[in-house]
C-alpha cells in the first residue's frame, strides 16, 4: 500500500474510533468531548487535504448511479460534519472559549443534536460504501470464496437486525428529525453496552451501503451488457 493510501485509512480508522467517543458524551464528560471534537476536526481537515482530488473532479466525466450514489453519501456527510463542527464551536465552553462569540446557542444545539445523528449515520454509509476495500485488506483472497462471502452476509445481516433494534431504542429518529431538542443521556450505562449498541448502528449502515452498492455495480455492468 502507498503511503499516501496507508495516512487515509489511518485518518479514516482515527475519525471512526472519535466518532464513538463523541457519541458517548455521558460517558467521558464535557471537557473531553470538545477536546475529542477539536482532535476530530482537525482529522477531518485532514481527510479534505488528502481526497483534494475528489472535489476536482465532481465536474468531470460522466456520472454513473454508482458514482451518484458515492458522490450523495459525501457530499450529506460532509454537509452533516460542518453543521457538527460549526455547531460545536459556536457551544464551546473550553477549547474554544477564547473565540468571541455571542449569541446563536439556540440554532447550534439543534444543529449540533442533527449533525451528531446524521452525521454518525451518514459517515457509516460512507465506510459501508469502501467496505469491500477493508474486507480485501483484512481476508485478502479468502473474499473471493463463496463460503466466505455467505458467513459475512449472515453475519453482518445479524448485526444489521440488532441494529436496528438499537436505532428503535436509542430514539435516533426522535433526534434526525428534531422532534425533540433535549436528547436524553444515561450517565450510569455501561460502556460496553454502548460500545456494542453503536458498532451494531454502524454495522447495519455498513451493511446497507454495502449491499446496496453491489446492487448498483450488478445493474450497471447488465446494462453494459445489454447495451
């Protein structure tokens, strides 16, 4: 691997582990939550510098429903992350109190409360969509056995399921749609039971994405076929 592939999946797999901390704000208090947050923005403009080339060529070639698929899942995670960033700094009592910023608490805690939830979702589809790339990386040739690929589709449709049952009980559709502005935190859960809770949100959006671009990639070479 090049080195300039190997600092994406480390900006990537760093980004992956701060999302899950973020998202347990309860667990590890305000003061590391926007340090977490600092250390995540600066991640992410990271990630921006290294995928330049991927804004330069939005306006060439042609747009296949893979590469539109690919281009949506960006383009609303990378809408979800600024309105969490902006959001964040905007409440800042710590990292960036020095910042001389008045006002505005009111529209930062719907969209900090609307980019945490989408944004975590969101960034789940974008691994999801690269997923055959970890899986190559990881299993290398055993991929490409049959056997393999129906104990990985068992397996992540097991943790899509649980899932889902997460995204019921932790009422982020409550919080996606803003039905409520006031999210409730339980301060004494166990961590492990959030670890597990969040692996199995992101797995089912792996999952989705995942299956779903096979789908497209499948209709898109028919096509070719056909054609």
């Amino acid at each position: 691997m090049k080195a300039k592939a190997k600092i994406k999946w480390m900006l990537d797999i760093l980004m992956t582990i701060a999302l899950f901390f973020l998202m347990g704000y309860q667990l590890w208090g305000e003061t590391a939550h926007e340090w977490i947050g600092a250390g995540m923005l600066v991640l992410f403009m990271a990630h921006q510098v290294c995928n330049r080339n991927w804004y330069k060529s939005l306006f060439r070639g042609r747009y296949t429903p893979m590469r539109i698929l690919q281009c949506s899942v960006n383009i609303l995670t990378l809408v979800a992350m600024l309105a969490l960033f902006y959001s964040g700094i905007i409440m800042s009592r710590y990292v960036f109190a020095f910042l001389p910023i008045q006002g505005g608490m009111a529209l930062a805690r719907r969209l900090h409360i609307l980019g945490s939830y989408w944004g975590y979702l969101f960034m789940s589809l974008h691994l999801g969509l690269h997923w055959g790339m970890v899986l190559n990386l990881v299993v290398k040739r055993q991929i490409s056995q049959r056997k393999y690929q129906a104990a990985g589709f068992i397996t992540g449709l097991m943790i899509a399921v649980y899932g889902i049952y997460v995204l019921i009980k932790r009422d982020f559709l409550t919080y996606m749609f803003l039905r409520s502005e006031f999210v409730f935190l339980d301060y004494e859960e166990s961590k492990l039971l959030f670890l597990l809770d969040y692996l199995a949100l992101m797995g089912l959006c792996v999952f989705i994405a995942h299956y779903s671009a096979k789908l497209v990639r499948r209709a898109g070479a028919r096509r070719k076929e056909n054609l």
